[in-house]
C-alpha cells in the first residue's frame, strides 16, 4: 500500500494546491467541505457531515472576543466493515486569517491563507483513503477518517465528539499527523506522553462605575482593580509555581476607556495560560478565580470569569512504540526519532483524552524555514505521498496488532524512502 500512496503523489499535490486556493477559517468551511465530500463520493466511500456546538460553547467564545460560532462542518467517513476494531485518521481543513505573501501559481487571494499547512494534511488523507478503499475488502475492521473544522480555534474536533465521531461504530485508537515548515523533509517525530502543551484562554470582565476624572471618590475604578489583578496573577505565578515547572501566563490585552478625562465603567483583560505540567497547570486554574475576586471586591467592584480550555495532547506510549516501525517503512528508521513536547497547542487534545493515540509530524521544509502561522510559510510538496503513506502503514500495522487472526492487508508491500 505505500507503493500505491506514492503512485498519488501528483493526485495530493493537486488537491492540495485546489485546497490551498479556497481557504476558510473557523467552523464553518463549506467549500472545503464541498471538495471533500465531492471527492470521497468519487471514491465510493461513505461519509456523513459531523459537528455539534453546544450553547455554552458558543457563549464562551463571544465572552472571548471571538464571533459566534453557529455551526460546525465535520466530515466523518468510514472504510472497512464497519464492525471489528475500529481506528480512526484526522485531518484539520481550516485556515488562518493570514493573508499570504508567497508568490505562488496556486497562492491565496484571499484574507486568510493555509499557513498551517491544514490542506496538506486533507489532501494527504483523501490519498489514504483512496488506497484504503482499494483493500476494503482486506480490512479486518473499520477504518474512521476525520476530516474537521475549527482547530485553530482549539474546538473543531470537540464538536465533532459532541456529534459522534468516536461512535458507532467505537474507535479503539487514533493517529493524528501534522506537517511541518521548519523540519527537515521526510523526517517524522512524535513525543511519547505529553505531546503539546495546553491551553487556557480565559477574560476577566471587571465592573467599575464609570465618572469623571476630578471625582474618583464617586467612581470604581475598574482600570485600577485590573492592574492589581494583572499583577496579583503574575505574583502567583512567581511564588506559587514551582519555577522548573513548565508553565506561562501571558496578558495578550487590556481593553478599557476611551479618553483621558473619564474613568471607564469597564475594564477586560484578556491571559492565555500554556502548559505542559498538569499539576501546575490545575493549582493555577484553581487560583485565578480566587485572587480575581479578592481584589475585585476589596475595591467593591464585580467581576465575571469566562474561560475556554484546550488540554495537552497525549501520545500513548504503547500505541507509539507499537506503530513506530509503521513510520520506519515510510521513511526509514533514520529518520524517526522521539521528540520534546510541541510548545505549541493542539486540539487533536481531545480525540487523545477518549482514546489511545499518536500525534507524529513529518518534516516537510527544512530548519530555518518561515515557520507555521507566517505569511511566507511554505512546504516541500514533494512528501506529501509521504503523509498518505504513513496513513495507510498505520492502519495496517494497527490491524496486524488488534485483528491478528486476519490475514495481512500489505504493510510491508512497497518501497520506504530509504529504498527509493
């Protein structure tokens, strides 16, 4: 099967270059999704739309700064039996409200751009799925592929959950894979535990009482009690964490007043907390709140909390090392190699909580490279065969693993890059 996930390689790099024209951000992508389906039907595979965004979820995002979030616009498709052990593939389609400044034939025109390299990771798994499909009458079991909206929003697969995706039938294991602008080409990594840190975004709505600036003494100053917040939080930070932990607080904004003679009735101050230490991460959480509504009240202001959290994602180390050598006949066991934890966030986070799975990345540029989330982020297309590959090896080294009584679908059929 790697054979015939090379054989496809101008294939994913046209739906790649289709993709990277037609960027969507956020939820709702329906030309994307549009593309997608329309290719999965070509191939025969059944799919359905996929994504639910609960109330509170929603709200969360407003009280953020975000717009509303009224729909989301998951694909979850299946290949295989559709009983028997059940694996699943992801890929992210959304983009960046990046305008990109490469200069490219197939760049994008529009206000935002894949400068995530999300219609890589789409193209490579309609790749998989298209050899997949060829041997569904090998699978011992079922093959998922979740393809979703939403991940820099740190939500899209949670929708997706909400909506079924691990279900009927059950997944019993997961492979995320993520390409990789500054990582030498052709290399795969994974960091077994922890993979990425999480992420806690969370606003602070101070309510002052608004006046004149020559009478403080009838006002409640909200730009006041914010910067003792501001300060109390980072103070906690100093004195409360242990300092090797691995663990930062950012203040992104302060949004309060217009003019220089008025004391404003609010005041919102808008902290992202990364992490990649649970335990600190837990006492932090639990502080916050505390310290916010002790200095609130002492100035006999009121507050409100509004917090959207993202956890860390966890490469199962048993998984990991089961499907290494799967890596190895893609690209050679040179060029596989355990990683440190993504300082970045990831919201495959959530597939990882439900079930055991491996979160890897190809190496697709080289180091030095405009890095990802940059308007000049570009990938050597020339791995992408790669990608579908590392699918398809997954699956069936996974199949040979759980479903032993089957015969073989071919992971070792075809040539690794080493052979090449």
């Amino acid at each position: 099967m790697i054979s015939e996930a090379r054989a496809l390689q101008d294939e994913i790099v046209a739906d790649r270059r289709a993709l990277h024209q037609i960027p969507e951000v956020g939820m709702a992508l329906p030309e994307t999704v549009a593309y997608v389906s329309q290719r999965l039907d070509s191939l025969g595979i059944t799919w359905r739309p996929c994504g639910t965004v609960a109330h509170e979820l929603t709200r969360s995002y407003e009280n953020l700064g975000y717009p509303g979030i009224d729909r989301s616009t998951g694909i979850v498709a299946t290949v295989g039996s559709g009983a028997g052990p059940c694996i699943l593939l992801r890929a992210d389609m959304d983009a960046l409200p990046i305008i990109e400044e490469n200069d490219l034939p197939f760049k994008s025109t529009r206000a935002c751009s894949h400068m995530c390299g999300h219609d890589a990771h789409t193209a490579m798994l309609l790749a998989a799925a298209a050899v997949l499909k060829r041997h569904e009458a090998k699978l011992p079991g079922t093959v998922k592929l979740m393809f979703q909206p939403g991940e820099e929003l740190g939500a899209g697969s949670k929708t997706m959950i909400d909506d079924g995706a691990l279900e009927a039938p059950r997944v019993d294991a997961a492979f995320g894979l993520h390409v990789m602008s500054n990582e030498p080409a052709g290399q795969v990594s994974f960091a077994p535990g922890v993979s990425s840190t999480s992420l806690d975004t969370f606003v602070i709505k101070i309510q002052g009482r608004g006046g004149h600036t020559s009478a403080p003494q009838q006002c409640i100053d909200p730009l006041m009690v914010a910067n003792q917040v501001y300060q109390a939080l980072n103070l906690m930070m100093t004195r409360e964490v242990e300092p090797a932990a691995a663990i930062t607080l950012s203040c992104g904004a302060l949004q309060a007043g217009t003019v220089p003679n008025t004391l404003p009735d609010t005041a919102d101050l808008k902290f992202g907390l990364r992490s990649l230490n649970v335990a600190a991460r837990e006492h932090v959480l639990s502080r916050i709140p505390e310290l916010v509504e002790g200095y609130v009240k002492a100035w006999r202001a009121s507050s409100e909390v509004a917090m959207f959290n993202c956890p860390s994602v966890v490469t199962d180390p048993l998984l990991a090392a089961e499907l290494q050598p799967a890596f190895a006949t893609v690209v050679g066991s040179a060029r596989v190699h355990k990683a440190e934890p993504m300082a970045a966030t990831e919201d495959f986070s959530y597939v990882s909580a439900a079930v055991p799975s491996v979160f890897a990345i190809l190496g697709a540029g080289s180091p030095g490279a405009a890095p990802h989330h940059n308007p000049h982020m570009h990938l050597d297309e020339q791995v992408f065969w790669m990608g579908a590959a590392l699918h398809v090896a997954v699956v069936a080294t996974w199949f040979e693993h759980h479903a032993p009584s089957r015969p073989s679908i071919g992971r070792h059929k075809g040539a690794s890059s080493e052979r090449a």
